[in-house]
C-alpha cells in the first residue's frame, strides 16, 4: 500500500538482481552527463507492491522492457511510502534517487517538501485529473484501491462490519501496519474516520480495537503471508498488492470493512510517481516515467502487476481485469480530500498515538 510500506530494502538492479553495495552514491555524484556510459542508470524509490521477489512483477516486467528498449538499468529502492519521502528528505542536499513513487498522501507531502520537479509524461493526458497534480509535479501510473484481508481457510466468510473485528476471537490475530510510516497502515486511518464520520469517533473506535492488534508494523506486504498461514486472520493491504499476492498465497481474501449499518468503502490508492528535483539522472527518469505510461506497460497493469491502468483509454479485459472489478461490485467509493489530509497527517497520526498507546 503501495508496502506504502515495507521496511527498506537494499537497493538492487532490478534487470540482474544482483546486490549493489554502494550503489547509490556512485549513481548520486550530481553529474548528469545522461548520455555517457557510467550514466546509463536511473534510480527508483518506492513504495512496494508492484515488484515481485519471483521476478514476475509489474516492475519486473517494465523495467526489463525499459532497459532492453534504451540500455538504461534500473536501480530500484523499495521502503514505506512515508520512509521514502524521509529519506528523499534527508538526501536533498545530495541527491540520489530521480524517480519518486509512493501512495498519497506522501506523494502529496513530497510535493509539499519540495522533493519533486515539474514534468509531465507521454500519456498524462490520459489520467484522470484527481489521479494527477495540475501542475505536473506527480501522476498516477497504476491505480489501486485500498481494503483489508482475511484468512479464507479459517474464516468461512469475510467479516463485514469494522465492529465485528472487537470480536476477542481476534485477539492476537489481527494487525495493521503503521499509520504516517505505512501508505496502508495511513489509508486505516483515512478509511476509518470517513466511515466513523470524523476523526474522534474513529479513534474511539481504534482505541477500541488495539486490544485485539498484535502491533505496529512498518510493513503492510509482510502481513499477507501472516494471514495465508493463519498466524493472523485478518489485517489491512490495498487490492493490487494482495491480489497479486493472492496467486501464491491461495488462503488470502479481499475484503473492504463497513460501518455497521453502512455500505462497504474503500478509496483510490494509486502508485503515484514523480521526476525529483536536482535528479542526478533527470533525463532517464524523464524516459522512465513516458515508458511507464506508455500503453504497452498499461495493458500489463492487470494481467501481469493485479491493478488498474492509470490511462482511462487503456481499458483490459484479461480474466484479472475481470475479476478485479467483480471484486468493486457494490462497494462505495469515495474520495477523500488529500488537500485537507495533507495540512492534517502529524494530527491524525498523533491522534491515533494517544488513542492507542503506540
């Protein structure tokens, strides 16, 4: 969520996997001779879920394809969408990655921070409006919605109401990761104070409920497995990630909580993606950024990453395409203010800490 999401990981060349001790300070030296040979490198940060550990991802597919198509390797960071911005943040005086992506609300915060330059890809004209920034400075390239998970194996069916997670046969088998670290962990809290009607009432609700969580978790994609085994029976994700995950982890459920006496809701989520300021490579990531909206790496957004294209002219039909909107069927979509979320993420984060003890 949009991971949004799993601890950092060692940046690796996504095209060999091999390990790449130090890579990021050879590619972060300030130079942008894109052209010459040393520099035929663009480096991604971002948010996980869209990069398979069998090499069969969305990301893998893509930037097999980019580096095969203009030679350029792709050096790929994966965190937290919040530990992404953070260390953009940190490295603003020395600039290492040129592509930034994670899930609102951070790629909003990069903005806010500065972190990002004005560019728009080949293809931007074809996202929605709300699924970009007007002045260019991020848009979406997979969309996703956000939703919850269930054991399929020891539930016989997926809880419906957030009130039926009080339930104590929950206790110790329910987890969500960290809100303001996690993009999923964040969309918890967004999710809950719309569906509870304001920020208060969602964290009596939260205060209510951390007595069956197990925890904090800086992860959201390391929950997944959890549950497939049943060591959780239920914890919070977005539909792209876990349905990806879904096709080796038979056990896992999609799933989107309602307020009791409510509809089921759930939000868009999408990996949103921005060329960052004083990118070392700008031009690489420049053409980076036109691959990944380019309508031969939309049509795989479904049957290869388990998404929704960013571009509303890519419209697939493949069986995931299919089964990922059966999986909508008659739950409420809303969209929240990001604006507001954005001035307001340090409050709802601190009020979800007094609320729960974390």
């Amino acid at each position: 969520m949009p991971s949004n999401r799993s601890l950092l990981r060692t940046a690796t060349a996504v095209t060999t996997g091999v390990v790449l001790a130090g890579a990021l300070t050879a590619c972060g030296s300030g130079t942008s001779a894109d052209s010459s040979t040393e520099d035929k490198v663009v480096t991604v940060y971002s948010a996980d879920g869209l990069k398979s550990d069998k090499g069969d991802g969305w990301y893998d597919k893509v930037f097999a394809d980019f580096t095969r198509k203009t030679g350029i390797e792709v050096k790929y960071v994966e965190g937290g969408s919040g530990e992404m911005v953070q260390r953009a943040v940190r490295e603003k005086t020395n600039t290492q990655a040129d592509v930034l992506i994670t899930l609102p609300p951070f790629i909003q915060q990069a903005d806010g921070k500065g972190l990002l330059q004005t560019y728009k890809p080949k293809g931007s004209e074809q996202v929605n409006g709300a699924d970009k920034a007007a002045d260019g400075t991020w848009t979406s390239v997979v969309n996703n919605y956000f939703g919850f998970i269930y054991n399929k194996k020891e539930l016989t069916e997926a809880p419906k109401t957030w009130e039926e997670l009080l339930d104590p046969k929950y206790k110790g088998k329910l987890q969500y990761s960290t809100p303001g670290v996690a993009g999923d962990g964040t969309a918890v809290l967004i999710k809950s104070m719309h569906d509870f009607g304001g920020r208060e009432p969602a964290m009596e609700y939260l205060k209510k409920l951390q007595s069956n969580n197990v925890g904090p978790s800086s992860s959201t994609s390391k929950l997944a497995p959890k549950t497939d085994k049943g060591e959780l029976l239920v914890a919070n994700g977005d539909v792209q990630m876990n349905f990806a995950q879904s096709k080796s982890m038979p056990n896992i459920g999609i799933w989107f909580p309602a307020k009791e006496g409510g509809k089921p809701t759930t939000f868009a989520l999408p990996y949103a993606a921005g060329l960052v300021a004083k990118a070392p490579h700008t031009e690489n990531g420049k053409k980076l950024l036109d691959h990944m909206l380019g309508e031969e790496a939309q049509k795989l957004v479904s049957g290869v990453g388990g998404g929704f294209p960013a571009r509303t002219d890519v419209k697939p039909t493949d069986a995931n395409a299919v089964e990922l909107t059966k999986l909508l069927t008659g739950v409420e979509v809303f969209e929240p203010d990001w604006a507001d979320i954005d001035t307001n993420l340090t409050a709802h984060v601190d009020a979800w800490k007094s609320a729960t003890g974390s």
